[in-house]
C-alpha cells in the first residue's frame, strides 16, 4: 500500500510532542502536512527515482520528447552511428578477428575500445531543457528508430515513493515541526492548566532539537546520494 499523508500526519505528531491539533497556535493538521510535502521534495533533491528510458531517433530530427513527467536527465547514451573510420580517418588500421588472445592484441583491443567510447564521447552530446522538457541530441540523428537510452528522473509522489522511504520522510517533516512549534511557542506565555500557567520556557530546546534532526536528515539524504552516484 503506498504512503499517505494522513498515515503519516499522526505519526509525526506524536514524535513533537503530540500537541493539541484542535489548537491553531499549536500544529495544524494542515501544517503537518505542508511539512510532509517538503520531505517529498527534499527527497526528490538528494535522492531523485532515476530509471532508464529510451527515445527512438529519426533522421534529421534534434528535438525529443521524453517520458511524460520526467524533469531530471542524468545522462543520455548517445554516441550516434559512426564507424571507425569516421572517428579516427580512413587510414586508421584495426585488428579484428583475431581467434587467439596474447597480451598485446588484447591489450591493443582495450585500448581501442577505449579510444573510440572517448572519441564518441567528445562527438556526440546532448542537452535536457527543464523548461520545456526537451532532450536534444547533438549533431542531429542520420537514421531511423535507433534506440537512444537515457538516465531520467520524474519527482516523488505518494503514489511512487517506496514503504522504505518512509522514516527518512517522518524525521524531515519532524524537525521542521519541531522548529515551527518552538517558535510559535515562543509567542506565547506559557500552556494553561488548572491553577495556573506553566512556563514554556523549553521552547528553544524544540527549535534546537528541530535544526539537529533536520542535519542529520539531511547527511543521510547526501550519503545516500553519494552511494548512488558512486556506481556511475
């Protein structure tokens, strides 16, 4: 079953200290759940849900549109349909077809493969314009339905966030609430109770206990994102 805020906005809740909801210059339902949105899109910031698509090229055509709702493109595979001779000149020699391995043909191949991945690398690009959601392909495709994948992105909904995502969600939202409630408690004189007030005195210990949580959030979410990006 996916998340939902109002699985969450209780939880949340209860973490701060659970203060009356029925109360406006305590924490509003509503409040809660503006926070619990901003931990969507912190997630979206450090840990984007990138999956693998895929255009298909046609002759003479730069402009493509990508998936629908996809807003982040990491990279695109696009090295075009050049040959050999094409990257390196005519008079570029290359062994192929050699049956047995020694070390230096087979040294040779690597840094051939090498060569040419660099060489198409330098040749061909791409850009992803986030305005209008565009993937442009440089230079211009020279055939048909050749299959160009690319590494992109759509944001997180409650719909598409994994059961998983849900404590790192919980601990961002609470730390923003933990700060919101200090502050607010801040304003006023102290808590009402029979015979008479009670100093809220322990507001700034709420705000500082919202910055910290909200720092060690935010380290994980990087860690995460570094863990990611090491296996490109």
């Amino acid at each position: 079953m996916s998340l939902t805020k109002a699985t969450l906005r209780d939880r949340v809740r209860l973490i701060v200290g659970n203060p009356k909801k029925e109360k406006p210059d305590e924490l509003l339902d509503t409040s809660i759940e503006d926070e619990l949105d901003s931990a969507l899109r912190q997630l979206d910031n450090y840990v984007p849900d990138w999956r693998l698509y895929y255009i298909c090229t046609e002759d003479d055509t730069q402009i493509y549109n990508v998936e629908s709702g996809v807003t982040k493109v990491l990279d695109v595979y696009w090295f075009g349909t050049s040959t050999i001779s094409e990257l390196f000149g005519e008079e570029f020699d290359v062994l192929f077809g050699i049956p047995l391995y020694d070390i230096e043909t087979g040294y040779y191949k690597w840094c051939l493969d090498w060569l040419t991945k660099q060489r198409s690398r330098e040749r061909f690009d791409w850009e992803f314009n986030t305005g209008s959601g565009k993937l442009y392909l440089i230079p211009e495709p020279e055939v048909d339905a050749k299959a160009v994948y690319y590494l992109g992105s759509k944001p997180w909904t409650w719909d598409s966030i994994p059961a998983g995502r849900e404590d790192i969600v919980v601990r961002w939202a609470t730390a923003q609430c933990l700060k919101m409630l200090g502050r607010r408690r801040q304003k006023l004189s102290g808590i009402g109770r029979r015979g008479g007030m009670i100093d809220y005195g322990a507001s700034e210990i709420l705000i500082r206990d919202g910055q910290w949580e909200e720092e060690q959030v935010r380290l994980d979410l990087e860690a995460e994102s570094m863990r990611f990006m090491a296996g490109f």
